[in-house]
C-alpha cells in the first residue's frame, strides 16, 4: 500500500475502532421544531439498518427506526471516544477577562463570512482569574477543565497542554497553529477562544464552554438522524468550513467529536489542533483514519479539498450511523479509502446518493467544492434547496433538538465524568523552561 505506513499511525488521530465499535445506539430527537424553512419537521422514519451497517456490531436493537414524532429527552452521559488530543473545548487569544458574554453577539443583523475577525483584547490571563471546577476531557498532552471566572462569574472551558509531550510528539507547529487559527477565526459556528497563558510546564487556552456536548454523542444516542436533522446540522457545519475556507484555512478534522451543541442545539466546531493557513497545497499527514481524504492517505499535495471530502463522510455518518470506509485496522480502512468504494444504503433518496457521490471522489479534480464554483456548488446543491442560508447564519432558525440542559449555565450533565488529577503541576514558575521557545506566542 503506497501512502500511509505503519508508523505513520501515531501521528494521527486514535484508531477509528474505537469510535465505531459498539455504539449503544437509543432514540433521542425532538420534534415540533420548525425545519430549515421555518415549517414543521416532517416525519421522517428511517429503515432498519441492520443489514448495511457492519460496523456496529453491538448496536441496541429494541428501537432502530427514529422519527420525528419519537421524543427522548433523558439525560445520557456522554461516552464517545475521543482522539489524542481531546475535542471537548478548544481556545486561544491573548486578552482580559471578557466585558461582553462569549455569546453576546449581535446575530439579530445580517452577518457577512467575512464579519467576524480578530478581536483580541489587551493584556494576558493568568491562572489566578480562574476557578478550576472540573475535567471535562482527557487526552494525550493534557485535559480540559471547567472554569469559572473570579472576575465576572461566567463560565470557560480551559485547554491545558503538557509543553514537554507536546514537543516529544512533535506536535508543536500543530499547536501554534491552533492558536494562531482560533485567534484568526470568529464565526456563529465556531468555538470562541478569549486568550492564552503559560507557565513553566503548561499551555493554558480559555475557550467559551459549550454546554450541549458532542454531536457524537447525539449521533450515537439516535442511531441515524432524520434527514431534515442531518440536513439542519450538515448546513451549519458547511457555513463553518466555507468561512475558514474564505480564511485559506484547512480545518482538517471535521467529524462528529469535533462539532460541540450549545445549550441551543446550534453547532460549535471545535478542536483545530490540525487546521492550518494555506494559500495553495500542503502536504502534512494529519486527520482522523475514518475521514481522511484519499490524497491524504497517499501522502500527496492536497488543499482545501479535503475538507470537503470530510464533509461528504460526515453526512454520510449522520445518515447511516457508520462511516462508509471503516474496518477495526486503521491500515486497511486506509486501503478501503484508496481503493474508494462505497456500499450506499438503499434507503438514502436520489439527491442525498448524487450529492454524497460528488463529494466523496477520490479524484479531486472532480470533487464538489473543489470545482470551478467553489463552496458555492456545495450550497445550490438540490438537498440544501430549502436551506435559507442567511437565517440559518443568523441563527434565526429553532434547533431540531436543544440538549437536556437541566442545571443551567455551567450544566455538565452532557459530559463523561473523569477521575481528577489531585497532583496538577499548575502555575509553576520560577524553575527552568525548557520549552517556552517553542510557543513564543502564549
């Protein structure tokens, strides 16, 4: 197999195994929301699946069609798998403590791609304005916790990554350029970072903490989505993408665990340990073995294009419930993306087949956003036809579902609990750096 080798593997994310393996699946989805046009969600029964998806082979069996009259609201810790650096909350801009609410923008106006740019304030956080409450997430450079602010009370999720494993796993440009993507990048869909900080050991982002958890999760709990829910939540993961686009940023790591809800139900893409800024092509080999494009996989030049080969899998997941190249060996669900094809469920309608068979082509010279027409063929695409794209921007749509936010702000009933570290080495100083070279801009 020409691309990807065996040591490779260690410099992406975790195994897809273990995000596709045994999904306890259950019903949740809301219904009585208005769809994309501001009508009612139709009902929208899904096949069994039993027979198209191999991956799941402990899928919970007892509830396997969901439709939109079907309502569970209960509460379920969240148990999706996260790859090695966690996707729970991510940060990054050098600032005071924000006079504004994370989620005070003015969306009631028309808002540009182009509106939302860097707002970093002056001076920088210290951990002395923060109250650590509890970890979120875990991952291999470090944790993320929820913070309360001693200043002005609101709530933040704070990235802490470990210099030392940071720098021994070579991941050290990926988490400058992290930063430097987040500061760039202030978008409705898009996870806020309000500044960073380091001490001797550490690498501190303060991010807006998002309430709802993963889509993951959700996905997980429903099995499949309806179509108008896989449709609400593929619109506003493509005005993410098209706006980082329009950055010349490659996000590089689009997938369910990446995309967070917020106490709304509208989408917060997060965890942009791989984007990067490129003009014209890159070559790095970075991303999550279920959704990597073909390019990637073969080591050869790519650019933006893989993000929309990304995009095509994640509708695809949402639909279906598995992703169409998975196998428990993450080298041969790399030969299965190479060699590129796919066993389509019967029951995905014609506009939905067309518009994933133009988006996941291995050549992508051919695929769609990729073309001459930009993101904009993504956008006319028939299966968006009823997307009213500058409600949606604006949010001025209802959500097919609002997460079980029970406790209100700073509710954590949609994450797993983890054991707490009782011996963090936070807010050192004083003692020898050797790293700090390396992330001049915290």
């Amino acid at each position: 197999m020409e691309g990807i080798q065996d040591h490779d593997i260690a410099s992406m994310n975790e195994s897809s195994s273990s995000r596709a393996a045994g999904r306890p699946y259950d019903q949740i989805y809301n219904s009585g929301k208005p769809n994309l046009l501001g009508n009612g969600v139709q009902s929208d029964t899904v096949p069994d699946n039993n027979n198209n998806n191999n991956n799941n082979n402990n899928n919970n069996n007892n509830n396997n069609n969901i439709s939109s009259s079907n309502i569970t609201t209960t509460t379920t810790a969240n148990n999706s798998s996260h790859s090695n650096e966690t996707s729970t909350a991510d940060v990054t801009m050098q600032g005071n403590i924000p006079k504004e609410s994370p989620n005070s923008t003015n969306l009631s106006k028309k808002v540009s791609r182009h509106a939302y740019r860097d707002t970093t304030t002056k001076g920088k956080y210290s951990l002395n304005d923060f109250q650590i409450l509890r970890t979120l997430g875990t991952g291999s450079f470090g944790r993320v916790h929820l913070t309360r602010s001693i200043h002005n009370g609101r709530f933040y999720a704070m990235k802490v990554l470990k210099k030392e494993r940071v720098v021994n796993m070579k991941q050290v440009e990926h988490t400058n350029d992290e930063r430097r993507m987040l500061k760039l990048a202030q978008h409705p869909f898009i996870i806020r970072m309000w500044g960073t900080f380091h001490d001797c050991h550490n690498l501190f982002m303060i991010m807006d903490y998002i309430e709802g958890g993963e889509l993951f999760s959700l996905l997980r709990k429903s099995q499949r989505f309806p179509t108008p829910v896989a449709k609400f939540y593929a619109a506003e993961a493509f005005l993410a993408i098209e706006y980082l686009h329009d950055l010349d940023i490659i996000y590089r790591d689009l997938k369910p665990e990446n995309i967070l809800l917020d106490k709304n139900g509208h989408i917060k893409l997060t965890d942009f340990g791989f984007a990067k800024e490129v003009a014209d092509v890159t070559y790095t080999l970075c991303g999550t073995p279920d959704y990597i494009a073909p390019e990637v996989v073969a080591t050869k030049p790519y650019n933006k294009s893989v993000d929309w080969w990304s995009f095509g899998i994640l509708i695809f997941e949402m639909l279906t419930g598995y992703t169409p190249f998975y196998d428990p060996t993450p080298m041969k669900t790399y030969e299965n993306i190479l060699n590129g094809t796919i066993t389509y469920p019967d029951y995905l309608p014609p506009d939905i087949l067309d518009l994933l068979q133009k988006l996941i082509v291995k050549d992508l010279t051919q695929r769609l956003g990729n073309l001459q027409g930009g993101s904009s063929d993504v956008k006319n695409h028939p299966w968006f036809k009823e997307v009213i794209w500058e409600r949606l921007l604006s949010r001025d749509i209802e959500t097919p579902y609002e997460p079980p936010i029970t406790s209100g702000v700073g509710d954590t009933s949609q994450f797993d609990r983890y054991p707490e570290d009782k011996d963090l080495d936070y807010g050192i100083s004083g003692v020898e750096d050797p790293y700090q070279h390396f992330f001049e801009d915290f």
